[in-house]
C-alpha cells in the first residue's frame, strides 16, 4: 500500500473504514508530510497539534459508530478561511497577528463531517493573483519541473498553497476560494482536481471577501470523486450569508455514474484563442474525442460575448475589493502603524500593509466606481455581465455541460509575467466567465505538456447541476488516464 | 408666506430636511446585536457591527415592515423592489469603511405630511423619499487626552432617513413639520421620537432668495438634534446668508455644523472636500423584494393616525381644528380624551375638550409629567365632570376638587364628600344666605335701587364667599332679583 500521506480521500476513507490505519496515523503522515514539503512554502501557519487533536477526537468518534463524510480525514485549508483561534492572515500584512474568534461555516462544515485541519495554505495576498507570488509570506513552489529543468515554477493562484500541499501529497485535499479561477487554475498547474460550485453553494460566511459577488469556496483534490465528496461535505445553506442558496445538498459521489451517453456537451468556439499553444488545443480536441467515445453528444456553440469577460471582470473584481479592503484600517484588528493624524494612521498602515497587487487592485476599484466613472466602467461591466450570463443561458438551453481548456498556459517559472500585470490576468481567460454568471466549473487534469507539465480541462455546468458537471469530469479523468507525479513528492 | 426684510429686499427662506430617525427594533438592520440605549460602551456589538472579517450582513426583516409602515403613515408610494448600496468613506466609527444604506432605490418614495400651522393654517410638505441606512459607531474624544476612542453600540443600528421636499419656509414651519412627523412615528410605533436620546436627529438644508427667483445655492447643516436647535439654526443660517449676499458674497454650498452652545453654524468642509461616496449596490444583500398583499396587510394594520383623528374629532365631536389637533398630537392624549367622552354614557365633548386641554395639561406641565403618569386618569376626570354636570359642584369648585385630585389620587365624589364641597341648591339655605347679605348690607341695597346694576354682581360673589362656593351660582342671581326688586 502507499504510504498514507499519499492516499485519495476515498481511499483513505474505506482503510480508515475498515481499520487498516486510524486517523490519527494517517495525520501524523500528513503531518510529517508537511514538515517535509516546507520547501515549497505551501503553509502560512502548521497546525500539527491541533490536527493530532482533531483525528484522535475522530478515532473516538469512529469507535462509537460516529463517522462523518469526511471522518478522520486531514485537510488544508486556503488561509483566507477564518479559523477559530488560529492565526488568519489571507496573506497579508495588514492582517498581522489576527485570530479570529469565530470558525468559517465551511471550515466549521468540514470539521463536522469529521476532517482534521493540517494548517493553513499560502495564498495570493486577499485572493489576488494567478502566481502565489503576492503573498506577503512569500512565493509558493510548484511541486511539478519542467523536464530536465530545476527553474522554480508557480503554482497557480491564488490557492497556490493548498494546490502545492495537495500535489506534494501532504493532504488527500485542501480547501480553496474561487473569485476568476483560484481553485480551477493552481489546479490545472499542478495537475490536480479544482471544482468551483455554482455561486450560493457554499456559505461565504467568515470567509475573507475579495470580490463578494465571485467569492466561492471549493475543494482541491486529486481525483474527481474525492472532489464530490469534499464538496458535499462544504455545501449547504447558511442563514448567515444572504447570497447562500436554500437548496438540498445531493450526494455528489453518487453522480459518479461513469454514464454521459447521450448528453449534449457544448464546445464553445470563442474559447479558441489566437496564440493559444497548440497542445492546449490538442488537449482540448482530446477531450472532445474523450466524451464523444463515451457517448456524449459535442455541439458547436457559440458564447459570444467571452471576450468581455475579463475586462468585466477587472472592473467588478476591483470594485468590491477596494469596498470590503476598507474594513482594514488599523483601528480594531490586525496591523497598526501609528500616524500623528488619523489620515497619517490610515495611510502608513494601508501603505505598508497592503502589497502592490492589492494597492493597484483597490486604486483601480476606487477608480471605476468614483463620480464621473462610474456609468463608463462599473455600470458597464454589470451590463456585459448580464450579457455573457444570458450567453450561458442561452446555451444551457441545449447542451449539459461545456468542455473547454481550464488555462491558456502550463506552469510558468517565478519571475516569468511578473513585470506586466496584463499578460497575469490573461490567466484567467477561461475561468473567469463562470464566476461571472455564477455557475459551476471544475478543473480536471488530462495531459502533459512536452516538458512534462500538467495541464487541465475545464467543465462548465449548469447552476446547481454540479451532479452532470461531475459525471462528465468523472468520464474525462477515466479517459485523459492521469497517472504522473509531481518532482517534489512529500518524503520521497 | 412669511419673508424676510433685508437691505436689499424681501428674501423668501427655502427649507428641505432630511430626518434621521431610528427604527424601533430588538436588534440592528444587519445583525442580531441589541439595541437599548445607554447600555456600556461595545456591549451590544456582534462581529458584523465591528467589521470583522468575512463577516456578512443579514436583513432585519422587522426593520424592512417598521419602514414600510412609516412610508404608509406618510402616504407615501412604497417601493416593491429596493436595493441596498455602500456608501464608501474612511472614518473609525465606520468600521465596514462603508456604510450599507439605500441610493438609488429606496424602499419608499414620495409622500406627504400636512402640516397645522400655529395660526390656523394647513400646509402640505412633500416627501421626496425614506430610506433605510445604518447608523455608525460614536467617537468619544473625552476619554483620553491624545486617543480617540470608539463605541460601537450604535454601529449598525436601524435608521430610516425621511427626506423632505425643498417645502418648507419658516423655522416655525420646520417646528411643526418635526412635530407632525415625531407625532406619525410615535404613532406608528416605528421611531420613539426622542431627540434626546438621538433617536432622531435632522440635516437642515437652507436657501435663500428673494420671491419668485431659482432656488439658491444651499448649505446643510448636520446633525442637529432638537426642535428648538432645528428653528435656531435655520435662523441662523438664512440671516447669515441673506447677509453674505447683501454685501456682495455668495454662498457656497457646504456642509455645516450646529453649535448649540453659541446657536450658530459653522463651516464643516465644502463641495470640493465633500466626499465622493462610490456608491454602488451591496452585492452582500440581495435586492428587497415585497409581497404587495404583505403591503396590504400592513396598510389595514395602520392605527388611525393623527390626520385622519383630527379629521375625526372636529366632525363628531365639533371641536376646533386647534383643540382637535392639540388632543391628537399625541396617541395617548387622545385616547385619554376618548374615553372621558365615552365614559358615563356619553359625556360632552367640549367639556372634556376644555379640560383635557386646560387643567390636565397645565396640572402635566407643572409636574413635567407624561400623560401616562398623571395621578387623575380619564374615568377620573369623567367623574369630575359629571358631577359637574349634575349640578353636585359649581364650576368653581370643580377646580379645586380637580387639584384636590391630584393631590390626593383620590375620585371626585370622594373629595367633594370629604371636603363637603356638595354644591347648595336648597333653596331655603341659599334664601337664608341671601337675606344676611341683603340685611348687612343695606348701602348697597340703595345703590342697586337706584340704578346701578353692577352691585348685583358684587352682591353674588359675597354670597359665594359666605357660602364657601357652594351656593348654586344661578339659584342665587335668581333670589337676589327676586329680593331686590
């Protein structure tokens, strides 16, 4: 048998299930993972003991006959969830020193169903970034190279912390937040499992907001099925956040069909990209064949106003950052740098609590939504939103699913597109439309590159039907076959 | 209309409020945090009030139905849909950095207050919205010499903000628009009213021009917190306007603040410093959306408001506008006056009217007493009337056995019994009375023989004295012709 850090969560599940192992050896593997995977700087802060805690409380649990979705099983969680009693910091300076007294209804969901916490992931500074390199803890590594290469590179952002802890095997999965592409994109580097649920799946509640009309949380995983079994234990209706949707949580797992005949999967024809590498295009005619071999139906469709969706979103995205960034001011929590007035206060603190991507996120929100602007930019954007929803909707009408490429790229190497902000965001080309209209994506990977990087395919579903959504990722994982690993292996 | 005289000129004064008033509710508009005043400073504060982070608000639905009830009371249009924005601006007892209120759809939209002015005349003020906001925290700068310190108990608190229309004139009009609106609201059961506690303050914008010119440019002077501070202000603020432009200067538009203290207004900052808000909507909130049979629902709920009581009194029960819009003006007035006249079978009006309005008031006023706590209750005061109105006591001595009352908690037959105040209307005794005063006095006698009418009176009050009060007043004029002539 593998070692334990490097068991799926289904797997992991039935030997805990069957008393193979007790889920406090399978944390201490984890644990010991995550001491050895520091290199790659995937952690902000450990939590080995409060993880050992947690899975001896699950073995007590499991003997009385207790045994939750995700019994005994370790995870790592993205550090933008808040954590009751564990340092929180989303990456940032500003929030130095901040443990919340209060727990995330996600996280609080997840320990629930019987997972144990690992500790928490590096992350793009408030969520913002495609490269996990803005954090204020540093860059993270990639556990993947490039073959015949020791040239660091990026995974992904910006729950490139939990993308790393996952990929290394020192957890079986990891939570991450989704506002353009934060979960499908590391996952698509690191050639892991990234599902964003449909806008209102997941509670928002204590979960730091970037952008609260986007912000979804979602899991990381290695396979499609330990994804389904994440996410249903994620899920649910929370009264605390008005935008969480009051609708039963399925048993995702049980979707896992393997049957897509007949389905209508929509192939959407602005997703081919002028300069676009031609392996992400083979790719995608792979997946194509994939399904088809299956039984699925392709259609040609057409979304026709996919090219507004990242300028749109640059407008939205920025907008509600600089509104909920306000709350950090140096008056109640986190970070304080004292000023002789009370403007000096704010702008020392700001000024050196808050990294460049942020400052130029929040100056451009502050920008679009200021008088004289506003119509041109935010009232704008809101419009071509509308638009590229209705696209969706329209499509809906006749395919299932939509298959496209998850990233325009493979892995880049640190430092590489760090000088121009525009070429960052071109990352999240494909992602960002469906936070834009709040549905479904997940991120499956299915081929490498020719210098051995993986690369991921994106499945876009209908609001709340992650179930075919799902199904159909399920298929692509069993046909794309994806069986390499990464350089850096924990303890290997 | 009332003008004032300048140098240059007759000005006409234009006046427009926004009323803040606070919603009467267990907890704030996004949280679950209590909202009692006077509680210890950040004891009634939940983490969404304090900003904490990934905090997320939640509507307080008895806030949407108190606001909606307000804008009914207002005959006002209520908005089905409405829309929650942030109103973004940095300041330490803002802890979101914005406050979540409405912009461009509020939840109701335009209405109308009338107004009794104090000569007599009605006069209608139009509302231009009511939309509901959250209240900030305070800064307490007494606390520390060089630190500020901040109280969050109010952070979130409801507020509606009531806009009026430019409609107002004088400051005597804006005494008695705040009036009229704190009587709707206390009505309604939607605001206390209490400007003391700073459950409803006010922004007065003031212009000046002179009649029949475009509107001025105007200032707004914040946070004022009293009727009287409110008329004071306006006062203020149209002389010193009036003046600036009377000696060549121009107003600009700013905003200002009320100094009770020297009952002037001063600069705050100007149009050029005035923040630009961002606004934009909550996309934490989901829009408002009501269920017009809801709206319905509320509508026939409404108690009978203070207008249509007026309304009411003058046509069943022939009182004046003035006395029927005195007993209105507050809830418990008028139900205290309703059930004097109801009691006893039926009771008049008029008299109650008189009563209720004179020694009651006067009797509340002297112990600075609400109506609620006066030791003479409406089936008291029934009783003293009907006493009155059997004859038992004379009008005169209706007023001491009130006093007596009031002293004592006691009912009017049991003072009158006690204190023998029964009137006289034997008319052997008053006979008796009469004759005396007729045999003491007989210069006076000869004085009303020979022409002088006026002795009769001062021959009443004698016998009024010598019987204590208690003569029957007519029984005596009526014997003292008779004797006399």
């Amino acid at each position: 048998m593998a070692r334990l850090n490097e068991l799926t969560i289904a797997v992991a599940r039935d030997g805990l299930a069957k008393g193979d192992f007790s889920a406090k050896e399978l944390t201490e593997a984890s644990v010991a993972a995550m001491e050895s995977v520091r290199p790659l700087n995937a952690f902000i802060t450990e939590t080995p003991e409060r993880a050992l805690d947690m899975a001896q409380a699950s073995d007590a649990r499991r003997a009385k006959g207790d045994v939750g979705v995700l019994e005994g099983i370790p995870l790592a969680i993205k550090d933008l969830f808040c954590t009751e009693g564990v340092l929180t910091t989303a990456g940032s300076h500003i929030l130095d020193g901040f443990i919340p007294p209060y727990e995330s209804s996600v996280t609080a969901n997840l320990w629930r169903a019987g997972a144990a916490m690992l500790g928490k992931t590096n992350m793009d500074e408030f969520a913002m970034g495609s490269s996990n390199t803005t954090s204020y803890y540093g860059n993270v590594e990639n556990p993947w190279r490039r073959q015949g290469e020791n040239r660091p590179l990026v995974p992904g952002g910006s729950s490139g912390g939990s993308a790393a802890a996952v990929a290394a095997r020192c957890a079986p999965g990891a939570t991450g937040t989704d506002t353009g592409g934060s979960i499908r994109q590391p996952a698509s580097f690191t050639g892991l499992v990234g599902l964003k649920p449909t806008y209102g799946r997941c509670s928002r509640w204590g979960i730091v907001a970037f952008a609260s009309s986007l912000d979804q949380a979602g899991p990381l995983t290695r396979t499609v099925r330990d994804s389904a079994i994440m996410l249903r234990a994620m899920a649910g209706h929370d009264p605390k956040d008005s935008t969480s949707v009051d609708t039963p949580v399925p048993d995702y797992e049980a979707a896992l069909s393997g049957d897509v005949r007949g389905l209508r999967i929509g192939i959407p024809k602005e997703y081919r990209m002028e300069g676009m590498p031609g392996e992400i295009e083979t790719l995608w005619r792979d997946g194509i064949k994939w399904l088809e071999a299956a039984g699925a139906i392709t259609v040609d469709i057409s979304l026709p106003h996919t090219k507004y969706a990242l300028p749109a979103y640059y407008i939205v995205a920025p907008a509600e950052a600089s509104s909920n960034l306000a709350r950090y001011d140096g008056v109640r929590y986190g970070l304080r740098v004292p000023g002789a007035t009370l403007d000096e206060m704010y702008e020392a603190t700001r000024g050196e609590g808050f990294g460049a991507e942020v400052k130029r996120r929040v100056m451009i929100g502050t920008y679009v939504l200021s008088a004289g602007y506003y119509d041109a930019y935010y009232n704008k954007a809101r419009r071509v939103r509308a638009l590229i929803l209705r696209d969706f909707t329209e499509a809906f009408e006749n395919v299932d699913a939509i298959l496209t490429p998850t990233a325009p790229s493979a892995a880049f190497a640190i430092g590489e597109r760090m000088d121009d902000p525009i070429a960052m965001y071109l990352n999240d080309i494909f992602t960002v439309p469906a936070n834009l209209s709040g549905l479904p994506g997940i991120s499956v990977p299915a081929a490498l590159t020719g210098d051995g990087l993986p690369l991921g395919l994106q499945v876009i579903g209908r609001a709340f039907d992650e179930e075919t959504m799902l199904r159909v990722a399920g298929v692509l994982e069993d046909a794309a076959g994806f069986d390499a690993e990464p350089a850096f292996v924990a303890g290997r | 209309m009332s003008l004032v005289q300048g140098k240059t000129g007759e000005w006409e004064v234009v006046i427009g409020l926004e009323v803040h008033a606070q919603v009467i509710a267990e907890s704030k508009l996004f949280s679950g945090a209590a909202t009692a005043f006077g509680a210890e400073p950040n004891t009634q504060v939940s983490l969404v009030d304090a900003a904490m982070p990934g905090m997320l608000p939640v509507l307080n639905e008895k806030s949407i139905e108190q606001a909606v009830k307000t804008g009914l009371g207002l005959n006002a249009q209520i908005n089905l849909t409405s829309v929650f924005e942030r109103k973004n601006y940095f300041y330490p007892d803002l802890p979101q950095g914005y406050q979540i209120s409405q912009y461009l759809q509020p939840i109701v939209g335009e209405g109308v207050v009338t107004l009794d002015l104090p000569d007599g005349a009605v006069k209608e003020v139009g509302i231009e919205r009511l939309h509901l906001e959250q209240d900030a925290g305070k800064s307490l700068h007494d606390q520390h010499p060089t630190a500020t310190y901040i109280d969050l108990n109010r952070s979130g608190v409801t507020l509606m903000e009531i806009v009026s229309k430019p409609d107002m004139r004088s400051a005597e009009e804006v005494g008695a628009y705040l009036e009229k609106l704190r009587s709707i609201l206390r009505y309604l059961g939607t605001c206390s009213g209490n400007m003391e506690e700073g459950s409803m303050r006010c922004d007065v914008n003031v212009s000046v021009r002179h009649p029949g010119e475009d509107l001025g440019t105007r200032t707004e002077t914040k946070n004022v917190n009293s009727i009287r501070f409110a008329k004071q202000a306006i006062e203020h603020e149209a002389k010193r306007q009036i003046a600036l432009i009377e000696d060549g200067g121009k107003v600009t538009q700013e905003t200002r603040l009320f100094d009770p203290d020297r009952g002037v207004t001063r600069a705050m900052r100007s149009k050029e410093e005035a923040h630009d808000y961002r606004y934009f909507p909550d996309p934490d909130l989901l829009p408002v959306v009501l269920d017009p049979d809801w709206v319905a629902e509320l509508k026939r709920g409404l108690p009978e408001l203070p207008d249509a009581k007026k309304a009411r009194f003058t046509a069943d029960f022939g009182l004046s506008a003035y006395d029927a819009g005195v007993l209105v003006a507050e809830q418990e007035t008028a139900a205290y006056f309703e059930t004097v006249v109801a009691g006893g079978g039926g009771r008049d009006a008029k008299q109650a009217a008189n009563w209720v309005t004179g020694a009651l008031f006067g009797a509340l006023n002297r112990g600075g007493m609400e109506i609620g706590a006066a030791p003479i209750d409406a089936d008291k005061l029934g009783g003293l009337l009907d006493l009155l109105e059997a004859g038992t006591i004379s009008g005169r001595i209706a007023k001491d056995v009130f006093d007596a009352m009031w002293e004592s908690g006691k009912d009017a037959a049991t003072v009158v019994e006690e204190k023998g105040l029964k009137q006289i209307s034997d008319s052997g005794a008053i006979e008796a009375i009469v004759d005396h005063a007729i045999a003491d006095n007989p210069g006076q006698v000869e004085q009303f023989k020979s022409g002088n009418d006026k002795v009769l009176g001062w021959f009443v009050g004698q016998i009024m004295k010598a019987s204590q009060g208690k003569a029957n007043p007519g029984m005596v004029n009526q014997l003292l012709r008779k004797k006399l002539t």
